[in-house]
C-alpha cells in the first residue's frame, strides 16, 4: 500500500510531521520513494528541530535530552553544513583559528541538505552555532559521561518509575520541587577568538544564500518566533533576562551584519520565493528593507518590531531624541517601500511602531484588495499621530484585527467606528491585555455582527458604569449568533448576561473566562448558572472550557450540566478554584472519560492521591498545581504529569 502512495501525497502527510523529527527518520529507511520525500521535510528546518523539545512536539510526557545530547545534535548538524563549505570559506575559518573537525567529502552525502532549507530564523542559526562551539569544548570523558546519561535517561526506564515517582512527589512536594530531571551540567570555557560565532555563522548565512533556493520564510527574531517559544527546549538557557527594574529583556544573538543578508551573493534567488518575513530584532533594518524591496515581491506576511535599537540607552516615545524619531522615521520609509513592492500581502503585524505609523498604514493601502489580517503589539496610540488608525477603514476585506497590550485612546480609535455605514465585517476580533472604551468595541462587534466568530476581550469596561458592563454581553449575544471562541474578563456584575450569550450563541466551541485583578477573591456562587445550562441543554459543541476565576460551584451543578448537555469537551480548566474538590474530579471521569485530552486543575482543596493517579491513566495531559490564598493573592505550588 506505502509503495503505490504518489510522491505528492507523501509529501503531504510528512508536512504533517514536520516537528516529530524521530517519525521523519523512520520514514527515511522505508523504501527510496519515501525517503526522497521525507528528506526534504526532515532538513526544511534543521535548525528550529534541534532547538526545540521533543516531549513538547510529539506525546512523550518527558524530555528526555539532557544538555549535553542538545549539544552533541547541534554539532553534528553545524558538521554536516560545514562540510557544505567551499576550500576556500574552510580555509578563512583555520586561518581565524576556528578548528573544525575532520569532515568527510560532500560527495560522500546522498543530498545537498542545504538545498532543502526552507524556514530560515537566524536566532536560531546562531543558538546552534554557539552550541557547536561549546560541544568542541567537550573532553573525551564528558562524551563518554554523556553517552551513560543517555542510557540511564531512556524513555523505557522512566515510564516503569513514573507511577511510583508521582505518588512521591504528591506526598512531598517540596521534594519534588527541588528534584531535577538532568544532573547539572556547566560546558568547560574554551579559548575561542571572540569573532567565532559571527565569523561561523556569517559563513553558513552566505551557504544558505547560495545553495537555497526555495526559502519561504526569513526570520530574525530575538523572541524566536511563537513555535520555538511554545516548544523551546527545557535544557536551554531562558530566552530573556530581569533588568533591575523587573522588565523582561530579551538575549539577542544575532549579529548586527546578518541585517545585510539580503545583500549576501546568492540572495536575490534563494530569497525571491519569500512568502513570510518576521523581523523583530533591535538593530538598524533600514538597509535589510531596501534590499529585500528589489528582491522579494510575494511576500503573504510581514512582522516587524519598530521600537528602536538595543544601541540606544534611552527607551520608550517619551524619551527618544529628535535625531532618533528621524532614523525611526526613516526605517518606516524603507518598510513602505517594502510593503508597496508585494502583489498580494495577506497578513501584516507591527510591534511599537507608533513613529512612522501614518507612513506605514498609508503604504498598506497598497494591498487594499489583499489584506486579510492586522495585528498592533505593544502599542501606545495615545501618542501616535493623530487620524493613524482611520487608514483601516479602507481595508473593507479585512477579517482579522488584533491589539495586543496596547494602550487604545478613543481618538486614535473612533475613526474605526465613525463611518455610519458598516465597513468591517471582521470574523476575528482580540483585544488581549488592551484598554479601550466599551463604546469603541460595541461598535466593532455590532459592525461585525454575524460574521464575528472569534472574540477575546481584555480590560474593556468602565469599572465606574456597571451598565457598559452588561452592554457589551448583551451586543455579543444580540448581532454574534455564529460566535465560536469567546474569551473575556467577566465581572461578577457579568454573570446574568453568560446565559443569554450561552443561549443565543449555539455554535460556541471555546469559552475562556477570567477574572478582574480587583476580583481575584471574590468567591460567586454560580451553581444556577450550571443548572441553567444542563436544563436548557446549552453549550452542546463546546470542546474547550476555561474558567480562571474563584467562582464556586457544586459537583452536583457539574454533573447535571455534562450529562444534560453533553458537550464534545477536549480541554477543560479550572483555576483558582476555592472548590473544587475530589467529588468535582469523579464527576469529570465519570462522564467525559478518555474523551477528554487535557485537564488543568489549580484548586485550594486537597486532592486524594488515588484520584490524581486515576486522573493521570485517563486523561492524556493532567496537570495539577494546588495553591493557597495569600494576603489577596495566590501562592502556587506544582505538581505535574
């Protein structure tokens, strides 16, 4: 049957296992057909595969790679790309006294796997780079005590103990707190010159940009990007720092002159194919956006963070100098051009790009026809330009407009809203951890009406008006019948109106609810909410249930909602629970069952053990982490599956 596959399905279904890196190599070893497709697949992101968390992309439970077998993978891969080198680029390398390890001939490898290189972050060509340099430093009998941390870490030999390490770990949990998965591991300081890692990674950057040719994403992205953060490897270094001030600063790697890649030979053909560009380092892009306008014209998305350079001491609107909101202004001017240069630009993000917004948003007018998706990250419009934000309303084709932590004034936001006849027809509105006035966004949800299917909510309320409280729910469930996902900070003045919203929004998939800061021990009674809901049979697609407030309920109240109604549920949480108990926990086993993939319980109440292991054999990732209120506060303990 695996013979008679054409090659275009089996590249379809290896796409599908793109992060599952051991699969991809199985796939390797069936026959020739299937691994001329599965190579392809395997080597199309080396580089984020080796940095990622195997247990964390795959249904492994526990990482099983300890520091030095991270090490050990990202210098065979770095071998493998150094054997690529031309004589001349290897001998520049000896020369600066970077010592590589006898390689074999390239035309001892079955595939040029750089060809094969299609997602491209630079962060993480560094991250591997500095890696290898570390595993070179590596003696002879740490390899040896890695290859024995390897035996004794084997999945086989964990899974046996795991039973018996979770019923000790719930019995002591300070024990299990200190306990560590990997014995701890320093790399001996090897005496390297400073410029290895810019002049090794320089040299791979200038490889991939003459032997790729199909590159479709360029990433230079000191965050390194939503899939590596969400997957990052347990064994590495945390991506970010406290300042003194306790802000999160974010460990850049990449060199200032990798901004030149656009300019690197080779460039203009392995990055014409281009279709997704995230650049959200804090050097200067000016040039890097100039050249890619003359090379890159189908680009489908654009994320880029305008918020300065790591070079300058002073940070935030308030305080940048005249000649700095120039060059601001400037890196602005080169992203329109770039923006203008696209024929179809889907999907467009801009983080703390307040200097220069009305020079951005006027270039986006350019893909008027095209544009399906705007999100602003980080944003305070109080001090934008005035009008910046009135350019969206031509962009009548949009779907998908976001704000992340923004700071939204009504008068950068009432162009949106001022038009008497409807624009948007938005199916996706979110507006986490951002402030707005509750009129701005009854007038998005109204405008949108039938056609908003996803809604997430911030701190959207007037807390002195406990009428624009109620409004917002009472819109939602009036013009949104097809809403899907709704997430929402609730006020307890807000309860009423969830069975009115439950009730006229019968295609609900996804319901998250959270609680005001001011709220955070405000313990409501809500048993006839879940009453009302069984009897009324509501909710019955609902697959995932989030409820992170205080709210007090009855096993009983639950038991009635999910026999009456029986939601198809996949994932459920309840945090900050000061009720749930061991009854609430049969009642989740008792009707959802193995139905059931994720459960998140954070509870004040104790937990039998015997229960927690039940929970474990059914549901596929239970976590547990009971905490104690504190001065107004939650002090969490974890326990984890």
């Amino acid at each position: 049957m695996a013979s008679s596959l054409p090659s275009e399905c089996l590249s379809h279904i290896f796409e599908n296992l793109s992060n599952d890196r051991a699969s991809l190599r199985n796939c390797l070893l069936v026959n020739r057909l299937w691994c001329l497709n599965a190579v392809t697949v395997l080597w199309s992101q080396p580089f984020h595969l080796v940095n990622v968390c195997p247990s964390k992309t795959t249904t492994s439970n526990t990482c099983i790679r300890s520091p030095k077998k991270r090490l050990i993978q990202c210098s065979i891969l770095l071998n493998i790309y150094l054997s690529f080198l031309s004589k001349e680029e290897k001998l520049t390398l000896i020369n600066n006294k970077i010592k590589l390890q006898q390689q074999r001939n390239t035309g001892g490898f079955t595939f040029n796997y750089v060809e094969f290189l299609r997602y491209l972050d630079l962060e993480e060509l560094f991250i591997t780079v500095r890696s290898w340099k570390q595993c070179l430093s590596l003696s002879k009998s740490q390899l040896i005590s890695y290859n024995n941390d390897i035996n004794n870490n084997s999945p086989k030999l964990k899974r046996s103990n795991s039973k018996k390490k979770l019923i000790n770990s719930i019995k002591s949990l300070k024990n299990i707190l200190s306990r560590k998965k990997h014995s701890t591991f320093n790399v001996n300081k090897a005496v390297f010159p400073v410029s290895v890692d810019r002049l090794v990674s320089y040299s791979l950057a200038k490889l991939i940009m003459r032997d790729s040719k199909k590159l479709n994403l360029l990433s230079i992205d000191p965050t390194i990007g939503d899939s590596i953060k969400n997957y990052r490897c347990n064994c590495m270094d945390p991506i970010f720092s406290i300042d003194n001030y306790g802000n999160q600063i974010f460990k850049q790697s990449v060199p200032e002159e990798h901004l030149l890649i656009a300019t690197y030979p080779g460039a203009n053909g392995c990055l014409s194919p281009l279709t997704e560009f995230i650049c959200t380092t804090r050097g200067t892009k000016w040039r890097l956006f100039h050249a890619m306008s003359s090379i890159c014209q189908q680009l489908k998305m654009i994320y880029v963070d305008m918020g300065g350079y790591d070079s300058w001491s002073n940070v935030g609107l308030q305080t940048y100098t005249e000649p700095q909101m120039q060059e601001l202004e400037w890196e602005a001017k080169n992203l329109a051009t770039l923006i203008r240069s696209q024929i179809s630009l889907n999907k467009f993000i801009l983080s703390r790009g307040e200097i220069g917004l009305n020079t951005i948003l006027n270039a986006l007018t350019s893909q008027v026809t095209s544009l399906r998706y705007v999100e602003f990250i980080n944003f305070d419009t109080e001090l934008s330009q005035w009008g910046s934000l009135e350019k969206l309303t031509e962009f009548t084709g949009l779907k998908t407009l976001k704000f992340i932590s923004c700071k939204l004034s009504d008068i950068l936001m009432k162009p949106l809203v001022s038009n008497p006849i409807s624009l948007f027809r938005l199916t996706t509105i979110e507006m986490s951890d951002s402030t707005s006035s509750p009129e701005i966004i009854l007038k998005l949800i109204e405008d949108s009406g039938s056609s908003l299917k996803y809604l997430t909510l911030g701190d959207h309320y007037n807390k002195d008006d406990s009428d624009s409280i109620c409004n917002i729910i009472e819109t939602i469930a009036k013009y949104c019948p097809n809403l899907v996902n709704f997430s929402s900070i609730v006020s307890v003045r807000e309860i009423s109106q969830l069975l009115t919203l439950f009730t006229f929004c019968p295609q609900l998939e996804s319901v998250t609810l959270r609680q005001p800061l001011e709220e955070i021990n405000v313990i409501e009674d809500v048993n006839w909410l879940f009453d009302q809901m069984g009897e009324l049979q509501l909710l019955r697609k609902l697959r995932h249930l989030a409820i992170q407030t205080p709210w007090s309920f009855l096993p009983r109240s639950l038991n009635g909602f999910l026999v009456s109604s029986n939601p198809p549920l996949k994932s459920l949480e309840f945090s900050c629970s000061h009720c749930f108990s061991d009854a609430h926990l049969d009642v989740i086993l008792r009707c959802l069952g193995k139905n059931l993939k994720r459960l998140k319980l954070i509870t004040c109440k104790e937990i039998d053990d015997n229960r927690i292991i039940d929970a474990l054999e059914t549901i596929q990732d239970f976590e547990f982490k009971p905490f104690i209120p504190v001065h107004g506060s939650c002090q969490f303990n974890h326990i984890q599956k």
